[in-house]
C-alpha cells in the first residue's frame, strides 16, 4: 500500500485565553467584558489542526498523516486536558511535542472586539516555545524516516531556530516544500533564508513588514496598508525575482485574498484574486489564516506526494477550497475548535 503523504509542522503551542468585549477599553478605563474562555491555540498547533482536519476527506478516513513538532510546560493541566486532546482528534501527531520542565507554555491574551467585526488584539507570551531551539536535534527528528512532502513553519518559535530550518529544507541536502507563515514577522530577516522557499504566507501588514525586514527589498517602494492590493502583482514579482519564492499568497482578511506563482521551469507567473466567502456573521477571526496556511499545505503535500515536485500544483484550486473553510472558521468563537473537517467543505 503507497504511503501517506506527510506534513510535519515546526511550530507553537499555546493557550489562547480569549475575552470577547463590546469595545476595547481605553488607558486607565475599565470595561465590563461579555466573557472569558480558555481555547488551545498556537499558531503552530492551529496550522497543525487545520491540516489534520483538512485531511479527513469522511469521519473516519485522513489521507495525509498530520505530525506536530514543539514544546510545552510539563505537566501542565491545560496540555493534557484540552490542547493534547484537541491535536490527537483533529488527527495529529504529538509524539514530537516535548514536555520542558520548569517553563510554562506560551500564551496568548486575546482580545475580541465584538464592535469591530469580531477583530482580535493578541498578547503572545512564547514560554516554553523558546525552548525550540536545538537545531540538529529538530533536523534529525524531521528527516528521521526521509523528508516529509511538506514542513510548515511560522514566527513564534526562536528565529535562529527558524532561519536555520529555512536554509535546511529550502536547499539541496534536505530540499522539500517549505511553507512558511512569518506571523509574527521578525525585525530582520536575511534574504538567503526565503532562498527557494515554496509557499510564502502572509497576511497585509506582514507583507509590508517583509519588505522592511529583508535587507534587499527595503529600497522597494511600498504603499500603505489601505492601498496594497492594486501594487500586490509588482511586489510579489519582487518575491519570485530576488528570493526564487515560487508560490506568494496575501491574505486579505474579508476581502479574501491574492496568489501569485512562478513556475521555475515555464518562467511564467500567474496570478488572481479571490474573494472571500459571504458569511452571514463574523463571531471571532482567530485562527482564519491559520486554517487557510492548514488546508493550503494539506493540498500541496497530497499533490508533492503524487507528482514528486510541487511544479503542477493548481493554487488556484487550493486557494479557493482553503478560502471556503477560513470562511467558515471566522463564524464561530476560538480557534482550533472553528476550524472546519475537510469533508465539511
Ligand atoms: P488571523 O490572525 O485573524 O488568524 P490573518 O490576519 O492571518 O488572520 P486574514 O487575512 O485576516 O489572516 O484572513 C485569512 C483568511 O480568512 C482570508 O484570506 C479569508 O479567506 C478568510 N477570512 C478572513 N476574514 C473573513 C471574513 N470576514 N469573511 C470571510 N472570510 C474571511
Ligand atoms: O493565529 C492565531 C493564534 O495566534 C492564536 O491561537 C494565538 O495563540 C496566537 O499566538
């Protein structure tokens, strides 16, 4: 029987603690809330989750094999009680989530404006995700059983650890499909590290903030966050000219989201917007690009699995499958728990 194709995601675990507020209060003013909620979250394990979900194509089949790599506090109760379990149902792997004693496992302090469309303000304290730091020991658990079809990673974890991996698995030794989420992005980041990087993703205000932290593209002209799309197919080219990125996806929020793609052997680009799904209402965002980095990577690593190569891969038609299950992520509150199955879209 042919193997699953495989996702290994390097990333953050956290415990999202998540107070829904008519308004945020102002300095010094203290605000009567509507509630308070503790969720699992991450941007790592919501990836994790949305690509385990994403796999299962009927309640009991997942065709692509999920498996976390990270770290929490030990013995912490909110582990084993709600972010373990909620991994392990959503079909990933947490034999590579290791337990550290003596820290706490990050956190995250959200804040969601019922006022402003369910927007989110998010206080992320990393705790025992800075604790990913052992490069080798990472690099060896990663390749154990050969390179997965895809490693996805993000911005919460140490960035030496980050850069490291990139260069890792972005070049020949252990060439494979990186997708690569800089959220949050970090202050500098050295071009050679994007260096052939499959699948970049990254929402408005880190697609500006790419352009300062990357030494190379700071002389580029930038426009302001409200006026970025008309100047979307002009700095993506950017992306694919000087860092080789094949694959540049802007999330666009309720407005959907921009692709562009760079095929290494036609030298063609294509390119879209796609709109967002209508939804009716919007109770919590938390998490909406998370699902959509999941369910992108989901059908890249089942594409790369069969074809061998990411060349051939429809964007497009991922893009549009991943915009429908983000869509349906924002109309409900938390983040992993809104993420929708795969047999749901
Ligand atoms: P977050 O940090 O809140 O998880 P993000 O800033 O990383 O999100 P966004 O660009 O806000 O990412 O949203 C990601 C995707 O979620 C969008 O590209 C879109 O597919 C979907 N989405 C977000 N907001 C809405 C909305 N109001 N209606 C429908 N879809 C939405
Ligand atoms: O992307 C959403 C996540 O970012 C939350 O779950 C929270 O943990 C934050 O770090």
């Amino acid at each position: 029987m042919a193997r699953k194709p495989i996702i290994r995601i390097i990333g953050s675990l956290n415990i999202d603690f998540v107070t829904l507020t008519p308004r945020v209060p102002g300095p010094g003013e203290t605000l009567e809330a509507k509630s308070m909620t503790v969720h699992a979250g991450g941007k790592g394990s919501n990836q994790a989750v949305a690509c385990g979900k994403a796999a299962y194509t009927s309640p009991t089949e997942q065709d692509v094999q999920v498996e976390m790599l990270g770290a929490v506090g030990a013995g912490d109760p909110y582990y084993a009680s709600l972010l373990k379990p909620t991994l392990t149902k959503s079909g990933v792997d947490t034999r590579y989530v290791e337990e550290v004693e003596g820290v706490q496992t990050g956190t995250a302090t959200i804040i969601v404006d019922e006022g402003s469309n369910g927007e989110n303000r998010i206080l992320f304290v990393p705790g025992a995700n800075h604790h990913v730091d052992d490069l080798d020991k990472i690099i060896s658990t990663t390749t154990q059983d050969g390179v997965p079809d895809v490693i996805v990673m993000q911005g919460e974890i140490p960035k030496p650890t980050v850069l490291g991996l990139l260069s890792t698995f972005n070049s020949d030794r252990h060439k494979t499909c990186v997708v690569f989420n800089p959220a949050p992005m970090f202050d500098t980041i050295p071009l050679s590290a994007l260096k052939d990087l499959a699948v970049l993703v990254v929402n408005e205000t880190e697609c500006l903030l790419l352009f300062k932290a990357v030494q190379e593209l700071r002389d580029i002209e930038t426009p302001s966050e409200e006026n970025l799309t008309p100047h979307l197919d002009r700095l993506t080219s950017h992306l694919h000219d000087l860092a080789s990125i094949s694959i540049v996806v802007v999330t666009l929020g309720s407005r959907g989201l921009y692709y562009s793609v760079a095929s290494k052997s036609t030298r063609q680009q294509a390119r879209g917007l796609i709109p967002a799904a209508k939804v009716a209402k919007v109770v919590d965002t938390t998490g909406a690009g998370d699902t959509f980095v999941g369910y992108l990577s989901t059908a890249l690593a089942r594409h790369v699995s069969k074809q061998g190569s990411l060349e051939g891969f429809d964007v497009q038609e991922a893009s549009l499958r991943a915009n429908e299950a983000a869509a349906k992520c924002v109309q409900r509150s938390g983040a992993m728990e809104s993420i929708p199955f795969g047999y749901e879209i």
